[in-house]
C-alpha cells in the first residue's frame, strides 16, 4: 500500500502549480461497502485515505481535504457537494473491490468515461453507485436535464474536465502497475473536477 501512495504522490507532483486534492475514502457509516470477514471496505479505505492525505500534506504544492475523516454515512451527491466547495482540482474516491474468487487480485484505476449522458444512466445500478441513491430519482433527473438548455453548458463543463481527467490518465498509462479503466461512477460523472476513483485491491472472501 505504502508503494501505492508513494506512486500516486510521485503522479501528482507531475502537475504544475498547488493542486487541490480532494480525497475521498468510498462508502462509510452504515455502508459498509465489501467485506472480509472483520474486514470492511469502508474502514479500510479511510485508513489509505488518511494515509495519502497525511503524505500529501507534507508537500507544499498541494492542498488537501478529506470528504470523510471519520467512519459516517456521506451520500455520493455529498462527496460531489463537497469536491465543489472545495474548489477540487482533482478527487480521488478510494474503494476495494471483492471478488468470490482468491486468484484475483490488482489495483485497477478508474478514470471519467465519455458515454453520452442517457448512457451512463443505465449504468447508476453499478454497485458503486447503489448506496444511498435511489436509481430512480437520479434517472429521471438526468434524463430532464436532457432537455434542458443548461445541458449545453453542462456538456461544455464535462469536455474540459473529461480532458483533464484523460491526461491524468496518459500520464499513468507508462508506468501505472495496475489497469486503467474507465467506467461511468457516479462521483467521476458528476463531479466539476478532474477525477479518478481507485480500487486498491481486492478483498478476500471469507472461509
Ligand atoms: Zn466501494
């Protein structure tokens, strides 16, 4: 873990200028996320959280807040509030994946898609997602936004940061010892700043 967070400082510092970090330990409070065992996914991931924030903190160049710093209940729109408050250049939404089968395992980093909105729609039941949105209130917001004319400029508003989140994402491409992906999490999506959600690993079922 600790070469992780010594990778991820090492990618930010390519950045010129104070960044703004946000990072963001998925789940919390009653969602518990994966488990293993003792083990919860939300625990977890704040431990890494205050770890990398604790790191970057150290560093000058760059500005740091935690969506979370304690073991909460915080809705996805939350965090998404909350990266807007902050003026967020970048969020990092940290998760673990589980998987029924030991054999897996790997970090994989997920960056912005480029679906069109109706599209990634149908992808708010992905399991990130799930907690604490209701599917249905979220869809029928997305799809009346459709027709709205603030949609141009929200579609302008995702260009830019599905540039800058597909740079990161070059930047990685070399040296980044795990899969880059992109898939349509709520928090990258709807979030005004760069963003990138990372599932540290995988937790192992339990016996
Ligand atoms: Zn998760």
């Amino acid at each position: 873990m600790r070469v992780f967070i010594f990778f991820l400082i090492g990618f930010l510092s390519f950045q010129a200028g104070a960044l703004r970090v946000l990072v963001d330990p998925g789940h919390g409070g009653i969602d518990r996320g994966a488990s293993s065992g003792s083990i919860h996914e939300s625990h977890l991931v704040l431990q890494i959280a205050r770890e990398l924030s604790n790191q970057l903190t150290r560093d000058p160049q760059f500005q740091v807040s935690m969506t979370r710093d304690s073991d909460r209940t915080l809705s996805l729109p939350d965090r998404v509030r909350k990266a807007e408050e902050f003026s967020a250049d970048i969020l990092i939404s940290l998760h673990a994946n589980s998987a029924p089968d030991r054999k897996i395992q790997g970090m994989e980093v997920y960056f912005q898609n480029q679906m069109p909105l109706a599209e990634e729609n149908y992808y708010l039941a992905n399991v990130e997602n799930q907690i604490l949105v209701t599917p249905n209130k979220y869809s029928s917001r997305l799809l009346s936004k459709l027709s709205d004319l603030n949609e141009i400029v929200a579609d302008l508003e995702r260009q830019g940061r599905i540039k800058l989140s597909l740079s990161f994402a070059e930047i990685l491409r070399g040296s980044w010892p795990g899969s880059i992906k992109q898939a349509p999490f709520f928090v990258l999506n709807q979030s005004k700043s760069a963003a990138i959600l990372i599932e540290v690993g995988f937790l192992k079922p339990s016996d």
